[in-house]
C-alpha cells in the first residue's frame, strides 16, 4: 500500500500483455487478462486506477510502451498495487523482474499474479515468485535456442530470405521477393561510388547526401552508422547471410559481386587493428 495518502481501498493497475506468436493462444487474449484480473480486483475490493496493455510486445526486455507507463514517476503515484494475470506476463527475464520489485518495494508498492497467487509481504510467497520467475526465464531461452538452430540450419542449406525488413533499395513483393526501389537503388550506387571510387569518409558521404535533400526511408539523416550497414550488407550483391554464411538470393542486385568484395577489403584495410580485419566476401 502507498504511504503517500491513506486510502480507504487498494488502487489497482491491470497490466496485460501478449507477444505476437502468443496471440491465439487459448487465455492469453488481453481481453482474457482483463476479464481475470478485474474479476480478482472486485472480490479483494479494489479499485482500478486504469487497465494498460501491451499488444505485440515480448517479455524478455522492458521496451513496452505500457510497461514504460507504468512506472512513470508521476503515474506510479496513482496506485498501489501492480496486478498482473500471470507473473510471464510482465516479465520474461529474472532479472528484470527483480529489478521491477526493487522499484515496487522501494515505492511502499505491492504486486499480484492471480494465476500464480503469490503473496509478496511473505517469505515463502518472494521465494516462490522468484523460483517461477526463473522457470520462465528458462523456457523464453530454450525458444531463443531453438529458433537460433533453426534459422542456422535454413541458412546452411541455402533456404531464402529468413525473415528481415527490406533494406534500403528494397521492398518485398506480393510474393514474398525483393524487388528494387529505383530511386534508393541510385543512392546505393552514389554511397558505393563516393567511398570506393572517390575515397570519401563516411562523414563526408553523409554530408553530401543529407545536404542535398537525400535522406534514409524514414526520413533521418545518413550518418556513419547507417551508411556503414549499406557498405557491408551484401544483400546490395545479391545475396542473403546469417552470421558468416552467405548464399545467392534470387532477387535483382544492386552492386556487382566483385565490387562488394573490393569494397570489404577496401573497409578492412581503413582498420588500424588487423586483428579486426574479417571482412564478409563473397564468394563469386
């Protein structure tokens, strides 16, 4: 309870979350959530501040704009109870989790998993909360293991395009290919052209293109970072990659396969630590 004012009642937050693969889930709808968590707060007798979801959003980091609300400095001073259906709701990561308590414990504040029916003013109650937190923690990493060997294992074998937003140059077609963007695939050729033919820097190729109205897809200026992807992105050579393993996509290129591999030495060799010198070539 908050010591902030006394209250007659218990103000509850509903939190409700579901990522995209857990959507059809069976009881995981938010609608589901809700109805469980405002059924809990109606026989404790509390009352709801206000009802926050996250829709689409995964549990293993705290990048949610409705997590993010809920511990804002000024909202968090509207309530004292953070009730959450299920604890893998709020939090995939036992570290993250521990973290929100020390928040909670700090604000006077107090947390509910109704599935779970953990009481956090106990011992045995903290302990438990914390065992099922790191179960969960454990079952999102054997995912993250097995979708890792997966996407690996269509690399080996060549498969296609192993879901990525199209790059700059590129959108995906109604079928599922990249096709060109004609006016971002110039600007491809001009930063290839400026760094390899011109020797310009990366600051330098940024200034010339944010200076005359050339900018990224989404409207922000070209600066080293961005333009050192395009540089080493091979897709512009008509090939696809997971980690070290390149294979040849079955989609239009933008560069030639050996001005790529001329550029990559080119980069390799600007690097003053050869112990950092691994470019990505390709193999023509």
């Amino acid at each position: 309870m908050s010591y902030n004012e006394p209250a007659e009642h218990l103000r509850a937050v509903l939190y409700a979350r579901v990522s995209t693969e857990e959507q059809a889930e069976e009881g995981y709808s938010l609608a589901a959530q809700l109805d469980v968590m405002r059924a809990y707060c109606d026989v404790q007798d509390m009352d709801i501040v206000e009802e926050i979801q996250d829709d689409g959003y995964s549990g293993t980091n705290t990048r949610r704009p409705g997590y993010q609300r809920l511990f804002d400095p000024e909202f968090r001073k509207q309530w004292d109870v953070l009730v959450v259906m299920k604890m893998d709701r709020i939090h995939r990561n036992s570290r993250n989790f521990m973290d929100m308590m020390d928040l909670l414990k700090k604000g006077h504040q107090q947390f509910v998993s109704t599935y779970d029916r953990i009481d956090t003013s106990t011992a045995i109650g903290r302990f438990t909360m914390d065992m099922i937190q790191r179960i969960a923690q454990l079952e999102s990493e054997q995912t993250g293991e097995r979708t890792y060997m997966g996407m690996r294992e269509k690399a080996e074998e060549g498969a296609g395009i192993l879901g990525f937003n199209a790059p700059f140059g590129y959108i995906f077609n109604d079928n599922g290919s990249l096709e060109l963007v004609e006016d971002e695939a110039d600007t491809v050729r001009d930063i290839y052209r400026m760094y390899m033919e011109q020797g310009m820097t990366m600051d330098i190729i940024a200034y010339n293109l944010n200076s005359r109205g050339t900018l990224t897809r989404k409207g922000n200026p070209w600066n080293k970072f961005n333009l050192r992807t395009v540089l080493h992105n091979p897709v512009y050579a008509g090939y696809l990659h997971w980690e070290e393993i390149v294979w040849k996509g079955d989609f239009p290129n933008i560069i030639e396969p050996e001005y790529f591999n001329r550029v990559q030495l080119e980069m390799a060799s600007r690097i003053r630590n050869p112990k950092h010198r691994n470019p990505l070539l390709i193999e023509v």
